[in-house]
C-alpha cells in the first residue's frame, strides 16, 4: 500500500474514533518521548493510545507507520495545548462540568451501565470526573484555540471532492449496511412508589447514624455506591462542579463533621457528611440509596408504546404526529422521530435483530435503550435499508464531501502546527 494511502486510511479512521486524551502518571522506567512546553509524552502513553487504535479497529497488531501517525497526532495536540496555555485561554466551570457529564454519559452508553463504568475504572462516578477533568480542560482549551483559528469554516468546491475522490478511492472504507431510522423514545420514569420505597430505607440509616452507630460501617453495609461504599462511602477532596446541584447545594450547606438530611438526586437518596475543608476542597464521604425498579413502571412505558403501535398501524394516529406529540426525544421529535442514517456497528444487538426482522416501512416492538439508570424505551420505524457498498460520488457524495473536508481541515491544520513549533518548546526523544 502506497505511503499516502496509508496516512490516509489512518486520517480516516481517527476521525471515525476520536482517540482519548487521558494521561497516566509516570511509573519507575517509563520513557519520556517527548517534552512539549511544560508537558511531557511519556511511552506508556504512546502504548495505551495504540492499544486503543487496535482495539477500536479489530487488529491484532499495529503497522509502524500508523504507530508513528498516532505519536504524531498525540504531538500534535500538546503543541496545540502548550500556544493555548501562551495565548490565555480559559474554559468556563459550568462549560467544563455539561462536557464532563457528556463524557461520562457517552462511557456509560458504550459500556451498558454506570455500574460497568466503575467496574472498569474501580472508582465511584465522581472520582471518575475528578480523573478526567485536568485532561478534558486541556483539550477544551486547545479546541478553543482551534476554533479560533478556523473561525471562518472551511468549504470544498465540488472539483476539489472529485479530485479527492479520485486520488483516494480506493483507500476510503466500505460504507457499512445502514438503516434508515425513525423513533418514539419515552424515558423510563422513577415511580412515587420507587422514591418513596428508597427514601423510607434511607431514613433508617439517617436514624442510625443519629443514635450513634458509625457512618462509614453503615456506608460499608448499605450505601449502593458500592466503589466509595467500600471505603466507607470517602468521596475524597473535591471542588465545587464535580457532584450534581442537589448533592452539591447539601455539601456545602453542612459544617465540619455534620450530616445532611436525605437528600434526592437522580442517582438515589444520599445521606451526606462533611469531614474537612482546604481552601475551596471538601473532603466528604455519603451513602447512595439507589431508587429500586419495580417492574410495574417499565410495564406502564412498554404497555403505552406497544397500544402507540397498534393506533399507528391502524392509522388512528400518524407516526409523525405520535412522535411529535409523545416522544421525549427533544433534538428529533418535532421531525417525526428522524434519526437519519446508522451503521449496523452503532446498534446492539437486540436492536440489531429486531431490525433485520422488519421490512421497510414497518415498526418495532418496544426496546430498551441502555442498562443506565435513565434508560428508556423506544419504537424504531425502517425508513430504508442499504446494504454495504463500495463508496461512490453518485451515492455518497455527502459523505465523500465530508471526507474531503476533514482532509483538508487536516492539512491545514498541519501547516498551523509547524508554525505553532516556532513558539513552542518542542524536544522529541521517540
């Protein structure tokens, strides 16, 4: 495969998966590559990174080249970083907590469960957050200045996508099988019975902690944040924006060594107690109530989808109405529950069987959407199905356009970065 082919089968497939900017604390032997700024790149990173590609990616082993390409590309970003530090850039808290909770949400989609999240990071949600923060600031702060440089948007004429078309057709990937997609998502509501079954267990441990027993044994026994609940419900030092409103608004309320009432967030009922402050950090520990899930509530949702269905094809209701008045998903259901077009790779499995089950034009039966704790339930309608093909101007023009775009961003984004090399401290070992 030809050298230019095979940086770009890389440049596809990094913006198909995004790669992760986490960093780890440097071990006893692990190599500096690279010293950029007051940064470093050290080779136990470079290896996650392409352990990661691999995985993403289904390989079992990874060509040189595309290991150099990804130690570049991680390069490249410090740089980015180390001007945006020079140049002043700043990241508003609230902007850096909805992009953590984003984050956090798109782990949680990917791995089936919060539960799974902490499983795999053996820490509790919030430790979690407090991992990823100083990572996430520096690439905020270096796609600010990206979008400060780029400002104006970047167009392709049509002449330079058939160009592009030409020159790499025969790198750019199969378009998978995809399915034309509408939905009807209703959430799965925590019940009055569900809250009032947790808050009534949380007060029984409120009434224990009050007559004396120790907050970290009953935390141990009780709380269903079972990482933090291990270590007697310690949440550590924390500043404010890590915790949701509620849980937040509570801690700070409280002196040193006080405990909260019961307080209600979308996680469950949290009994909490303050046990130090340093400047502006509170170290805290708490015990989580999970709300229970009866099965009455997800009946109520699945039974009020499944009638939906029935006055959909009995055409009582037309399915763009029935969207536009039922479903909860606020960013398509004012355009009939649209959903565009999604790769088999996007969907589960029992999604993915359900759809290859219907034909065109016929509706679902109700599927769950995740295993979070704010899964819903959803009708999914076949608009159309495409098998995998070849790409092809005719058929894939925005997607060929979309390509060419990025390629072109990318060029000039390496242009951008040698200039950058000027002004930035930049010693590479690798």
């Amino acid at each position: 495969m030809k050298l230019q082919h095979l940086r770009f089968l890389f440049f596809i497939l990094t913006a198909l998966f995004a790669l992760t900017s986490e960093s780890y604390s440097q071990k006893e032997g692990d190599r500096i590559l690279a010293v950029v700024g007051y940064d470093i790149i050290l080779e136990s990173d470079l290896q996650y990174q392409v352990q990661l590609y691999a995985r993403q990616n289904q390989l079992t082993q990874i060509n040189p080249v595309i290991a150099q390409q990804i130690f570049q590309q991680m390069l490249t970003e410090k740089i980015i970083y180390a001007r945006a530090e020079q140049d002043s850039i700043t990241i508003k808290e609230d902007e850096i907590g909805k992009e953590l909770d984003y984050r956090i949400k798109s782990m949680v989609d990917q791995l089936g469960s919060e539960k799974r999240l902490e499983e795999v990071y053996g820490m509790s949600i919030g430790k979690i957050k407090l991992t990823l923060k100083d990572d996430l600031v520096k690439k905020m702060k270096s796609d600010k200045l990206k979008r400060n440089k780029f400002q104006g948007g970047l167009r392709v004429s049509d002449k330079e996508i058939e160009n592009f078309y030409n020159k790499y057709r025969d790198s750019i990937p199969p378009v998978s099988e995809e399915f034309e997609l509408a939905h009807i998502f209703m959430y799965r509501k925590v019940s009055e019975a569900e809250k009032k079954a947790a808050r009534e267990k949380a007060q029984i441990i409120l009434d224990s902690i009050k007559s004396g027993i120790d907050f970290s044994e009953l935390a141990k026994r009780n709380s269903d944040d079972t990482q933090s609940g291990m270590n007697g419900g310690d949440l550590g030092y924390s500043k404010k924006g890590v915790f949701v409103k509620e849980f937040e608004e509570a801690l700070y309320s409280l002196n040193i060594g006080e405990v909260s009432g019961i307080v209600e967030t979308e996680f469950g009922c949290h009994i909490i107690k303050l046990n130090d402050k340093k400047g502006e950090q509170l170290k805290s520990q708490h015990i989580l109530v999970a709300f229970p899930k009866f099965e009455s509530s997800d009946m109520e949702t699945i039974t009020f989808l499944k009638e939906l269905k029935l006055k959909i094809e009995s055409e009582s209701i037309t399915w763009d109405d029935a969207a536009k008045q039922y479903s909860q998903d606020l960013t398509t259901n004012q355009k009939g529950g649209y959903m565009g077009f999604v790769m088999l790779e996007r969907l589960d499995s029992l999604t993915l069987e359900a759809l290859k089950s219907l034909d065109t034009g016929k509706i679902s039966n109700p599927l769950k959407t995740s295993e979070d704790r704010n899964y819903g339930y959803e009708i999914l309608k076949v608009m159309k199905k495409i098998p995998s093909h070849t790409a092809t101007l005719e058929q894939d023009y925005e997607r060929i356009k979309k390509l060419a775009t990025m390629f072109k961003e990318n060029e000039l984004m390496e242009k951008w970065v040698e200039e950058l090399k000027k002004t930035v401290y930049v010693d590479v070992k690798y």
